[in-house]
C-alpha cells in the first residue's frame, strides 16, 4: 500500500533487497563495441556480451530477424533474372531468384563454363577456356598455355566426352588437339538439359566436384560422394576465423581453405588491405583476448575487441551506492560511507565525521529504539551515540520512509528500484 506524507513515501515490504550496482538491470561490464546479434527471443542485443549478460541464447549474428536461409558465405557472384547481382547461387535460391547468368550483372552476352582448360590464342595470349577464347573472336592456336609446345600426348584412358562439332573423342585431351570445345562429359549425344528445381542443397560428386542438388549431379551422370560441398570429410570447425584466399574468396576458417586446395593469402576477410599502421603513443588497452595492446588502433588491427582501457587484467571499478553515512577513518579523513573508505582501501575509526570523539556512556537500560540507518539499538543514547536519528521506539522495521528523488539501482533479484531506499524497503 502506497502513502504519501509531505514530501516521503512510505513503503512496507517483506524482504530486504541487497543492492548490486548503481544503475538500471542487468549489471554487466560489457565493451561497446557494436557486432549486433539476435537472441533466441527475437530481441537485437548491441553484441553477444549483452545477450550472454541478459542469459539469451543467440539465434544468429547480425540484426534481427535471423534469415531462415543459411548459405556459404563464398563469393561466387550470379546475375539474378530481376536484373539484382547476389553473392552466390544460394543466396539467389534463397530470394526465389532464377539465375540469368553467372558473374556480376549486367549479363554479358558470352557465357562461358567456369572450368580452367587453357588454350593459347593465335594473338599469343592464354585463355581460360576455348569458350572465352571464341568469345573475343580469337583462333586457338594450341590447347595449353601459351607459348605452344611442338606436340602433346595424350593418355590412352576411355572417358569419352561430346565435342561441339557433335563428334565422340576418346577423352578430354583428344578434343583439345582437334581444338574441338567440349559440349558434355559423355558420347554423343548429349543427354536433354537438366529439368531440376533450383533448390540449392550441394552435393560432392565422384568427379570431386560441386552440383547444386543430387538431381543436377544426376543429370551429369556422377554418383554422390557425399552431401555438401566438396571436399568430402574435412573434419572442419564452424568457428569463424577468417582467411582470404589467393582465389581472393573469404573462407571460415584456415582448415576450409585447406580443405578447398586454396592458399592462404592473408589471415582476415579479403580484401588483403595493407598492414595497419599505428601510432607511436602508449596507451594501453585490454583485449578480449586478454591481451595487452599498446594503444586501441593496434587492437583493432588484430580484429580484438576492447574489453577495458588499461593493461590487463580489467579489474571491476568499485561501485558505491549514493549514500551519506559518513565514517571517519584512519587516515584522519571523512568519507561519505564504509564503501568508499574500503574502495581507498582506508580502516575505519570511527562511525562519524572526523575527527572521532570519545565513547559515549549510557546507561544499560533496555528500551528499543529504531535507528535512520534500520539498526535497532538498546535504547535512544546508544543511537545518539552512533548520531543515529530515531525513526521509531521500539525494534526495527519501521514503516519504510523513502525520498522521492529518482537513482535507479539494481536489486540481487535482478529487478530494478527507483533508490537505494525503495531496494531496502522491498
């Protein structure tokens, strides 16, 4: 029940509530840092410390929503058939938007596989494929890089593949010295386009290579080596720690790159921007890798987080609640309360302003009194001893007298309270 009396309001509750710090719940040290994620209740927390400080799971990194999609996050860029460029073929699937072409847009009107075959040109210039050599309007002079080499000899294996002239060459290499572009990877003919719905669940092939589902491996007449991306098992955390390769793709973490056959250009996302150049001055920051760093800029170089600014370890700052109990100490000095006595690490003399008098003698009767500080005391000397004011005779509580002043702290019992006084009375 809520009463007011002049300019107090008095409170009667049935617990005692220890405050925990000086300010709005939950209390946490936490950096502010912005790497927004989402919790598992749908809430945006402004980096993981403050979800893992309000003991939310996280659902996914970044802003809420989370994306019901997951894809690679492999830069393969296609050309949507809405004229938009995405990222990878998933990411398109993901919007529900047929692929035009691959690359960037606009759509260039020479589409070429991706497959690194070299030829070398009659203007002596190397070409990926014969594809792009056509493409510019260039003879191939030879089926390898340039320059061209008198002969080649080809192995005598039977993987027969399908040229464009519509003829059947005992394997790649063949159609390559006949400089016969390769039209599909069995005899003539070649089997109807594949008609496969543009979901895209990856699948390693016995070929080694990535189809976008079980039915485009199918339709290329490769068996299934195992789900997902080539290469098959390779053991590979989810952490994400990453690495450019010198494909310039971003990769998860070194052992996916490995994994791909890829060397490591340098160890963050690509670009590989030049190395950062710092400052010359000393001011030390913590990381959140518990490292010391001679100033901020050569933290975030690193990609760490700051944790605190000064050399580790970061020590908790000693909070005090805005209280006026002074005590005198023994450094001959008044501090406002016991904490602030004890944060200056200073013992304390005695429970008043300085300088301490001497001890007060009362006589030893028993009649109770209840102290401002809702201490009870034997009777009204001993209180005037400790320059206690009596709110009340008899033991304490009272009934709870707060100011209306406003000076959230936390409670123990993660709620907040709109003083110290409201904390105590609850």
């Amino acid at each position: 029940m809520l009463m007011k009396t002049d300019l107090n309001f008095h409170f009667t509750f049935e617990k005692n509530v220890k405050v925990s710090c000086n300010h709005k719940c939950p209390c946490c040290e936490c950096p502010a840092d912005i790497a927004p994620v989402c919790g598992t209740n749908g809430k945006q927390y402004s980096n993981e410390c403050y979800a893992k400080c309000a003991k939310v799971p996280v659902s996914c990194t970044g802003k809420c929503p989370c994306k019901k999609c997951e894809c690679p996050r492999e830069y393969n860029p296609v050309c949507g058939a809405n004229g938009k460029s995405y990222k990878n073929t998933c990411v398109a699937s993901c919007k529900k938007v047929p692929v035009s072409c691959t690359g960037k847009c606009p759509c260039k009107k020479c589409e070429c596989p991706r497959e690194y075959n070299p030829v070398c040109g009659a203007n002596g210039k190397s070409y990926k494929n014969t594809c792009v050599a056509s493409c510019k309007k260039v003879p191939v002079k030879c089926n390898t890089k340039c320059p061209c080499k008198n002969t080649e000899y080809c192995a005598k294996n039977n993987e027969p593949v399908c040229g464009v002239n519509g003829k059947t060459y005992n394997n790649e290499c063949y159609a390559r010295l006949s400089n016969t572009a390769i039209k599909c990877k069995t005899e003539c003919p070649c089997p109807e386009p594949c008609d496969c719905p543009r979901t895209y669940n990856p699948v390693c092939g016995t070929d080694d290579k990535t189809y976008d589902s079980k039915c485009y491996a199918k339709c290329s007449k490769v068996g299934i080596k195992c789900p997902g991306r080539c290469p098959c098992n390779c053991g590979c955390s989810t952490d994400y720690k990453p690495v450019c390769g010198t494909n310039g793709q971003t990769y998860a973490n070194k052992c996916t790159a490995n994994c791909r056959k890829v060397s490591i250009k340098c160890h963050r996302e690509c670009p590989c921007t030049p190395s950062c150049v710092c400052p010359a001055v000393y001011e030390p920051v913590c990381g959140t890798d518990s490292v010391t760093y001679g100033n901020k800029c050569q933290a975030t170089c690193k990609k760490i987080l700051i944790k605190c600014h000064k050399k580790c370890p970061c020590v908790p700052p000693c909070v005090c609640p805005a209280i006026y109990k002074p005590v005198c100490g023994t450094d001959g000095s008044t501090y406002s309360s016991q904490c602030q006595a004890r944060c200056k690490n200073i013992a304390i003399k005695c429970d008043h302003e300085c300088p301490c008098k001497q001890k007060c003698v009362c006589p030893a009767v028993y009649q109770p009194v209840c102290g401002s500080d809702d201490v009870t005391y034997d009777n009204q000397c001993k209180a005037n001893c400790k320059r206690v004011t009596v709110s009340c005779k008899g033991k304490c509580p009272c009934g709870c007298k707060c100011p209306p002043y406003k000076s959230d702290v936390c409670g123990e019992d993660n709620k907040t309270y709109y003083n110290e006084c409201y904390a105590k009375c609850a």
